[in-house]
C-alpha cells in the first residue's frame, strides 16, 4: 500500500506529498486530468495521508501507512460505484417526499465527505452543497486531522457552483476542499482562481502497456496493443478497458463506414442497425457504437494528415488506410457532427436503428 502504487505523474504526486511534509496542505484544490487517469484514486491516497494516525516514509516523502482506523476507513471508499449502488438503493426506499429532498453523498468516515454527481441528471446540485457548507462550519474534524470534501466531478448545477463561493472565499480553518475534474475550463473561473491546480497528463504507451502485461495477462499480442492505445494514457480505462465490447462495437462501425466510403450496400447496413432498437441495454449498445465509429473516423483523421503511427486499432490498419483514400477534413468534420447528432437525439428518445440509417446516408452524402 502506498504511493508507490499510483503509476506515471510523479511530479504531480511528489507536490501532494511535499504539501503535507511542509505542513501547507492548500484549502482548495483542482485535480485535472482525463477519464480513468487515476484522479479518485489519487485523491484518496492524498487524504489518507492527510490524516494518517501513524505515517510512514517512503522515498525520502510522508505516506500512509493503510492500515490504521483512518485509513482503513477512508479506504472502503475505494469503490465509489458500488457506493452510489448503495445510496440509490437507499434513497428509493424512501417515501416520494423524502426522496425528492434527499441527496447522495458518500461519509467512509466522520469526517470526509465524497459528493458525486446526483442522478439521474447526474450533475453537482445546491442540496449536496449546502451539506458541505454546514459540515464545513459547523462540525469540526473530531476523528480526522483535517475535515476533507471531495467533489467528484465539476458538472455543477449553476446555482450550486455560486454556492461553492462562500466556502472558497471564506475557508474555515482545517478543511480543504477537493474537485475532480476533466477540463478546468469547465468550472467557474472564480472557482478556478482560488484552488490550487494539480495536472495528471497521460501515461507513456511503453508503460501501459507493460502494466496490461501484468494486471492482464489474459490479453495478448494486437488486443494488448489496442487497450493500451485506446486508453489514450489512462491507467483505470487501460484497467477496465472492455475489449470485447469494443470489437463488437467497432465491427459494426466498419459496416458504416464501408456503407458510407466504399460499399454502398444498405442491406448489410439495415441488417446491422436493426439491431440496435429498444430494450434494456439498447441505450449502452448504441452509445458504445458511436464511441467506436468516432475512434475509427479519429484514426482516419490522423492517416489524412500523414501520421499514421498515431492510430488506436493498428490492428486494422490496412482496411483504416483504404477507407481513408479519398477521404477529405471536411467529410470528418461532417462525419463527427452526424456522430454528435445521433447522440442529442437519443436524449430526446429517437429510435435508434432510425437514427443510425440517418446518420449513415448523411455520412455517405457528405
């Protein structure tokens, strides 16, 4: 247990650690970096280590020592899904008037609270807000060194965002605030200018691909090479990477493209997206095929501009470069948009293999 299990970022992780060494542990700070970069797991070791009762030493910097009473209950906090599981469950066995008023948050110990986006419109809102203001007044950290309030996502709800203000602009003492974030840019510059920014940037590809060796050794040869590309850097989607799903998914976006680049045969088109209508997992499924269809249409993007060493699915490079030929900046552009398209309509409850033939006859068109 330790830091010397969070792998890559190391300058980012020494700064954390320097912070408590020194005694200058900030009240606010920002944690950027990409889905699946590590960020909550970082987050987590950083306030262990914030209120370890008995650290340790490695590599000349304070650690945690993860197994006294703090840690130890931090640390159930490790698997956030399973936790929101539980609160959701809890929360619909509420009566209907309680349940409009009740918010999820997460409390692994007295004195740290994880706020995560509330579904189901899963976003940050004033109800979970004003629970940290009142914690962050009114109760002092009674077991924990510091009281510690970690939002895992910046998709505030503008009024809760406001209502965050107070506590930056007025910190109370032993309290420092946490927000998780994959673009900065998206919070509120008042936000931003006073919480301290930490970075997590992408893994080397050598490296992921050396820990997919080890953490995954069922995979091999090409399908290691495509998780590690396709995490783009992140050791959690490298982790967690559905490889099979993908593949399946992707199948069915080179139907697509073929119908729309090469060969315009809609029976095979027709064939493929009848099979996205509704059902319990319709919604996933199509959201995993245009996931897939923008991975392809990005590698076509970077064989138009010359540098095809920067492709995710080498494995299916020599198909990737015949659709390309001809393929113009302008068709991708037109073909991303009619990706981005098809997914507003399914908030709006289109039906979905509809959806996917438009999508292909425009992308054809275009």
């Amino acid at each position: 247990m330790g830091f010397q299990e969070f792998l890559g970022n190391p300058h980012t992780v020494e700064r954390l650690r320097e912070s408590v060494l020194h005694q200058r542990i900030p009240q606010a700070i920002i944690l950027a970096g990409p889905r699946g970069a590590g960020k909550y797991t970082l987050a987590l070791m950083f306030i262990r280590l914030v209120n370890c009762l008995a650290p340790i030493e490695t590599d000349g910097l304070p650690d945690y020592c993860g197994v006294c009473r703090n840690c130890e209950r931090i640390g159930q906090a490790a698997d956030l899904e399973s936790r929101i599981t539980d609160a959701l469950s809890a929360r619909e066995d509420l009566r209907e008037t309680d349940k409009r008023e009740t918010r999820i948050l997460i409390q692994p110990h007295p004195d740290i609270l994880i706020v995560p986006p509330d579904p189901p419109q899963n976003l940050i809102k004033i109800g979970q807000v004003r629970q940290v203001i009142h914690n962050a007044y009114y109760r002092q950290p009674v077991e924990a060194k510091r009281s510690i309030f970690l939002f895992t996502s910046s998709a505030f709800m503008k009024e809760a965002a406001n209502s965050l203000l107070k506590v930056l602009e007025e910190p109370p003492p032993n309290c420092t605030l946490i927000l998780l974030t994959e673009n900065p840019a998206e919070m509120l510059p008042t936000i931003r200018s006073r919480a301290m920014l930490f970075r997590l940037t992408a893994v080397p590809l050598d490296t992921l691909e050396r820990l997919i060796e080890t953490r995954r050794s069922e995979l091999k040869g090409p399908r290691r090479a495509l998780v590690a590309r396709m995490a783009e850097g992140a050791v959690g989607r490298a982790l967690g990477f559905d490889v099979e799903t993908y593949l399946a998914s992707r199948q069915d976006a080179l139907v697509v493209l073929r119908s729309a680049l090469r060969d315009p045969d809609f029976s095979s088109l027709f064939r493929t997206t009848d099979t996205y209508r509704g059902g319990a997992d319709g919604q996933e499924k199509t959201l995993n095929l245009l996931r897939a269809t923008n991975a392809l249409i990005e590698d076509l993007l970077m064989l138009v501009a010359g540098t095809p060493q920067l492709i995710r699915n080498q494995d299916i490079s020599a198909e990737l470069t015949q659709l390309a030929a001809g393929v113009s900046l302008d068709w991708i552009d037109h073909g991303a948009r009619s990706l981005a398209e098809v997914e507003k309509g399914m908030r709006r409850n289109l039906l979905r293999s509809l959806s996917l033939d438009a999508m292909a006859l425009a992308l054809e068109r275009g």
